[in-house]
C-alpha cells in the first residue's frame, strides 16, 4: 500500500521539493517514514498464548485447531517439569527447531540430587559451571533443605522426575537415584560414582544427551533443525523427543512450522508451561510471551476459572498489559482474553449416563446434554471470572482503582468463553471405527468456533493495520501536496519592484508585530513548562505514586502473614522467591505493585498534559497565522493569498502529528518500568533478605516474629529504593517525547516571520523567479507533480 506514494516521492517529487521548499521535505519525509513503519509491522507477527495448569489440555487443543486429526504437539508430556513455551507458526514446509540450556542445568540437578540423597558425604560433588544469568536454575540450595518447608520433598521428587525423564524416558519410572546420577555423570563426560550400569537402552539416551551438551559447549546458540522428509514419521518420532521425551528438560526454546492454513497471517500459537512447573523459570518465559500477546487463551477444565489462573494473569504481567495499553486513549488496543473450557465431554457423558438410569430410552442425546453444558459454562464462567477479577482489583492502591476497575471492566466486557470438545472433534477426524464420537458434525465439537475467534484476533489486527495506514498515507499525500502548491503558489507570484515589496513588507510588519511578540511569549512559557515543570511534576508525580505504592505493597506483605512461617523463611533464604504448595514470589508482586501507580502517573498526570499543552501550542501557531492569512484576503489583487494559504495548510498538518507525541514512549514505558524496576526491586529484597540469614534471625525463637518485622522493612525499603529508579524511568522517557516536540516545532521556529518573507520575497529570489521560461518550467513540474499525486491517492489499493 505505501509502496506507490514512497516511490514517487523518491523518484519524483523529492528533488524539486528540496530544491524549491526545502524546509519541508524532513517533514515529508519522516510522515513517509512513520508509513513505512506501520506498513513493515504488518509482517509482524501476533503471538496467542495458551496458558493453564499443567496437564489440563493445552497441547490437544492446539493441535485440534492446527493438525485436525494429526499430531504436532505430543500430548501427556512431561507434565509441570520444565519451562519451555512451543511456538507454532506458519511455514511452507514443516519443520522444528530447539535450543538447548547449557550444561549447567544438569549440573545443578546433579548437585541438588546427590546431596540431599547421598547423607553418607561419600560422593564429590560435581563442580558447578557458571551460568548465564537468564538461563534456567535448578535450586542448588536444596543442598541445605529446609526440613521444616513442606514442599521440599515435593521438590525432591519433581527433581527425581526430571532425571527419570531424562534417563529413562519417563518421568515416573521406577528407578533409583544412584543410578539416575551416574548416568547424569556420565551425559556430561564423567565417570558413575555410585557403581551402576546403564542398560543399553538409557545408554543410547545418554549418549544422546552428551552429544547436546558438546554442540552447546562449542556454541552456546546451537539450534538444531528438522525439515519434514519422506518418512513423517520419524519427524514426529524426534518432535516428540524434544517436546515430551528425554531431551525435553534440556530444551531452552521449541519452535515448530506447520503448512496450516488457519496460521496464516501471523498467527502465531505459543503453548506456554504450565502452572505450577517443578521451577520458577516459568514466571520469565510465561511474563516475556504475555506481555507481547495479542490474546491469551486461559484453558481451564469443567471446574472453570480458579484464583490460581487468574493470579497467574496478573503476576506474569497480562493484567498490567491491559493497563498499559488502556491507558493509549484513542489509539487504544488492550489484548484479548478468551477462556476455553476442555473436557466439556466429560460432563456430557456423565449427565447421559445418569439420563438413561432415570428415563431409558427417552433420555436426551449425547449431543444435547453437551450443548446445555456449554451454555451453563458460558455464565459461570464470566461469573466466576468476574469475582476472582473483583478480588484481584480489590488488592492494590486505593489511587489506582479507578484505572484497575476499568481494565476489568473492559476485559469482561470483551471476554470470549469458549466450552468445547477437542476429544470429540479429533475423534470424528480420525473417523476411527474402533473408537466413534458422540457428533457428527465438526461444529457440534465448538472447536471450529473457537478456532474463527481466534483468527478474528487476526482480522482485527489487519483492520486496525488499515485504517492506521489509511490515516497515515492520507497525512502524506497531505504534506506533499500542501508543499506542491505552497511551490506552485511561489512562482505564479508576479514580478515587483522593489520599493513596492518593502512597502508591503512595511504594512505587514504592523499586523505581524504584535502577533510576533505575543508568539515569542508563547514559545517562552512553552519552553519553560517543558525545562521546569513537566521536569517538577515527574519528580512530585512520582513521590505520590510512590505513596500509593507503598499502600499496596503493605497489604500484599501484610497478607503473607497468613501463610505458614516456614513457606516465608524458605524464601527469604532464597532471596524472596519460592516455589512450593504456595508460591511467592515478593520482588514480583512488589514489582507489579510499584508498576502499577507509575503507569497511571506517566499517563494520566505527565503524557496527557503533556499532549494537551503541545496541541495548544500547535493550534496557537495555526491561529496566529490565521490573522495573516485573513490580512492577505484583504488585499486584494495586491497580494495572492495561495501562498500563506499554502503555508497555512502545511502548519495545521503538521499540528495533527502533536497528538501522537509521547506514543512511542509510552511503549517504550512498559519494558523500560518492568525491567529497570524489578532489578532494583529484585536486588533490596534480595540484599535484605541476604542480611537477615547472614544474621542468623531465620534460626531460633522468635523467627516468625523477626520475619514478620522483615516483610514490614521490606515495605519501606523497597518504595525508598524504588523512587529513584522510577523517577529515571519517567525522566528518560520524558527526554524522549521533548526530543519529539522540539523536532516537531524546530520546523517552525518563527511561523510569523515565514509567512511575512513568503509573501515579501527579496531582491535574488525575484529576479530568479522574474525569468518568466524558467517560472514556466517549475510551474509545469510542480503541476505534473501535483497530477501524478492525486492519480496515486485515488487509486485504490495503491
């Protein structure tokens, strides 16, 4: 669409407008740049993530909407063992490809294994490669567990599965920890140490696994890819060794390309870790895939929506999301939420088996049993999302409740529940004679609905996409046409003498004079309010913000009272992290809650105000020129008033592009507060924390009262530290919308003193324009120009 108007500037009208109004073309061009890039975002694609406990359907729905009745997630899996997000995109040709973690991962499963087992001290443990700080950690600090933490033998166990997974090919393979170690020695190049054999068959496994870790040693990004061949088979047979097999637990990223035409369009499907995997990496890949996801699909089961599932919308940064983007004003585009109910089947089943019981024959079908669920679920659904969203709104800063309400209101306002069947639907796929479904047409199963909502996620994407380039290539061909007749109107301007040129310029001086002093005021309040206000205003916005922070941060610390001392005392030993029956996670929560009230600030008391005093200033600009442009219609014959005209019509242009000010930045906002914020926030807790076992305060009497006294430090801490790092954040970012205005109005340093020596031109340009065969010349150009210009803006599609 951009592709017609960019070249015909390039080729045609770039070199005449520079050379005969050269102060407009940066201004052209950059609108053409904004085009450009708003064209380039349609190759973009648009991730949907699927999220919900481990185990609960995930990948059987994905594949249901993907594959029909074929298979390209494996299904059952691994279960909540590792943190890898599969993502399905679209590709000619089918393919996977996986990166691996490093060595250090098995190293810290090793260590962690062998010595809660080996209580003798016998076996060395291995040494510790250092680690990439992003990179996957096994708690190595079970070394020391805790005997009071009720999870840790949970842990211990999740632990044993992973190795199992990895040795044996199966989680809950009955296999001894000795014999799981040696052969994790052995996959990273040393001898066993507790005397065991492999059998040949976990031995090829192993070597397997060594042969990874080498190619990862030599190159930390090695990726290994598989094409569909001729044998579909094996490339199923090695997709599911990396999605749900052996090599699962090592796998860092999976991406799979399907020729599936429901993909298309940059759909992008990203089946996310399940709730509540054996480590707390699942928080980074969850929190980094939703924050950049046009929809999240929750799937949960015929129990419906938990407080877990919406927690989990809320700490890995969905909910903040919303905010964020509700908080853009018109150019608004909050992502979607979609519940999927699975296993719908079930309950259809046993309401027909309990229908027969009671009225043989005259039961209700299979079919309608299925449908009156569906419908029942819609409601308790929305009814069930509706009250853990109340509870969840309720738990945060009085000052942002208004802001919080309203992105719930909005979330269930456009919430889509979706209860379906995709057992059923495979089912009457596969057309298995051993094993019928219940329907007998595809739409029975609601998968096929489901699957047209999603691709609406899709066609939504592209309408905005439209209208934006619409709105965006008419501003263009404005601007170039605006400064087409702006030339056009120079050079039909007639020839004069020269005292009657200072004669006008002397009449025009009285009307521009006081306009010009009043502009110069203007411009020295503006800037004023841009070096000195704004700058106090982020300062004291923040420290109310910080206030409202420090609100909800003491509720939140306040309700970790309630949970068990030793789920408390296990994460301050771990810094403020912990993964157990209750997961807590403090620099997160802390985090979200002083991103939160530092959102609504930067929008609702810096870029709004903002935006409106740039839009005055902008409209002042437009109206002070007005006074002229109403002067020259006053003239006469004396004075053409296309030119100002034409000047006029460039200044209200270009006064559109104000009100975008401050967008970008507002995006740049979001990754900049959750990054910059959770360091700082991560590292006091961290530090206090650090502090308080160094103490020896986690030992002893009095440690539940001790630790009650460190949530409460924590507190003040946090917000102390916080403060300055969010004043950063707002200031950088402010520095980053000053540059966008001062560019804006550098193009119209004095609109008044431009409009007079537009009119009254000098001596050079006269003569210059007084040769009447080169007058003709630019006329002619400037008119084919402007000819060529409004055949490409009527073409439709161009």
């Amino acid at each position: 669409m951009t592709d017609n108007l960019s070249d015909w500037y390039t080729k045609q009208a770039k070199s005449h407008i520079e050379e005969h109004l050269p102060s407009r073309a940066p201004i052209i061009a950059d609108a053409l740049a904004r085009l450009r890039s708003v064209a380039e975002s349609a190759t973009t694609e648009l991730p949907v993530c699927f999220l919900g406990q481990a185990g609960v359907g995930k990948s059987t729905l994905i594949n249901a909407l993907v594959a029909g009745s074929q298979t390209v997630l494996p299904q059952g899996g691994v279960g909540p063992l590792t943190a890898q997000a599969t993502v399905i995109r679209y590709a000619d040709r089918p393919f996977f490809q996986a990166r691996y973690l490093q060595g250090s991962r098995l190293n810290n499963l090793l260590f962690s294994l062998e010595r809660t087992f080996n209580e003798r001290g016998t076996i060395p443990p291995p040494v510790i490669e250092s680690e990439p700080e992003e990179e996957t950690k096994i708690e190595v600090e079970l070394a020391q567990a805790d005997p009071d933490d009720q999870s840790t033998s949970t842990k211990v166990d999740a632990y044993r599965r992973v190795a199992a997974q990895m040795v044996r090919g199966g989680q809950f393979a009955e296999v001894e920890v000795a014999y799981l170690c040696d052969r994790l020695r052995e996959s990273m190049g040393g001898p066993p140490q507790w005397g065991t054999t492999a059998t040949p068959e976990d031995a090829e496994r192993v070597a397997r696994i060594a042969k990874v870790l080498s190619a990862v040693r030599k190159n930390r990004d090695f990726t290994h890819r598989v094409e569909v061949g001729d044998d579909r088979g094996a490339f199923h047979r090695e997709l599911d060794t990396h999605a749900s097999g052996f090599l699962a637990p090592l796998i860092r990223t999976l991406d799979v390309g399907w020729d599936e035409r429901f993909l298309e369009g940059g759909l992008v499907l990203v089946d996310l870790p399940g709730i509540g995997v054996a480590n707390d990496e699942y928080r980074r890949v969850t929190s980094e895939w939703i924050r950049k996801a046009r929809a999240v699909v929750l799937v949960v089961d015929r129990a419906g929506v938990t407080e877990a599932s919406v927690d989990l919308l809320r700490t890995t940064g969905f909910l903040n999301s919303m905010l964020h983007e509700s908080l853009s004003g018109e150019d608004a585009d909050p992502p979607i939420l979609m519940v999927s109910v699975v296993k719908v089947d079930l309950q259809a089943t046993d309401a027909r088996t309990k229908d027969r019981q009671l009225h043989g024959k005259a039961a209700r079908g299979w079919v309608d049993h299925f449908d009156d669920h569906c419908t029942q679920l819609v409601s308790v659904i929305r009814g069930q999302m509706q009250t853990e969203l109340a509870q969840t709104v309720a738990d945060g800063g009085d000052e942002t409740l208004s802001s919080r309400t309203e992105v719930m209101e909005s979330l269930l306002e456009n919430l889509k529940v979706h209860p379906l069947s995709a057992h059923e639907y495979r089912l009457l796929l596969e057309n298995d004679e051993e094993e019928r479904p219940h329907i007998s047409d595809a739409e029975q199963s609601k998968v096929p609905g489901f699957g047209r909502d999603l691709r609406a996620v899709v066609s939504q994407r592209e309408r905005r996409l439209q209208e934006r380039l619409t709105a965006l290539r008419e501003e263009a061909a404005e601007k170039s046409t605006a400064a087409l007749r702006m030339i056009h109107a120079q050079w039909q301007q007639e020839d004069r003498a020269a005292e009657d040129a200072e004669r006008l310029r002397n009449e025009l001086e009285v009307v521009a004079k006081p306009l010009r002093d009043d502009l110069l005021r203007r411009q020295g309040a503006f800037r004023s309010y841009l070096r000195e206000t704004i700058p106090a205003e982020i300062h004291s916005a923040t420290l109310e913000a910080s206030a409202e922070a420090r609100a909800a941060i003491g509720k939140y610390l306040k309700r970790l009272h309630s949970y068990h001392w030793a789920t408390i005392r296990a994460a301050v030993r771990r810094g403020g992290t912990f993964v157990g029956s209750k997961h807590v996670d403090i620099p997160n929560e802390l985090t979200l809650r002083f991103e939160e009230p530092v959102a609504v600030v930067w929008d609702r008391k810096i870029l709004q105000q903002l935006r409106r005093r740039t839009r005055e200033m902008g409209e002042d600009y437009v109206n002070l020129l007005g006074t002229i442009v109403e002067w020259t219609q006053q003239q006469g014959a004396r004075v053409k008033p296309e030119l100002v005209q034409a000047l006029h019509a460039n200044l209200k242009a270009d006064t559109r592009d104000l009100g975008r000010i401050g967008k970008d930045a507002l995006a740049d906002l979001k990754a900049a507060v959750k990054a910059e914020l959770f360091d700082e926030i991560n590292g006091e807790v961290a530090r206090l924390c650090k502090h308080f076992v160094e103490k020896k305060k986690d030992v002893g009497s009095g440690v539940q009262s001790r630790m009650r006294d460190l949530l409460d430090e924590l507190a003040d801490a946090v917000v102390k530290s916080a403060q300055p790092a969010a004043i950063k954040v707002l200031t950088t970012n402010y520095r980053a919308v000053d540059r966008e205005i001062s560019t804006a109005f550098a193009n119209y340093p004095n609109p008044i003193d431009q409009a007079v020596n537009a009119i009254v031109s000098d001596h050079e340009t006269y003569r210059r324009r007084s040769d009447a065969q080169r007058r003709r010349h630019v006329i002619t150009r400037t008119e084919e120009l402007l000819a060529q210009l409004e055949s490409i803006v009527a073409a439709p599609g161009a």
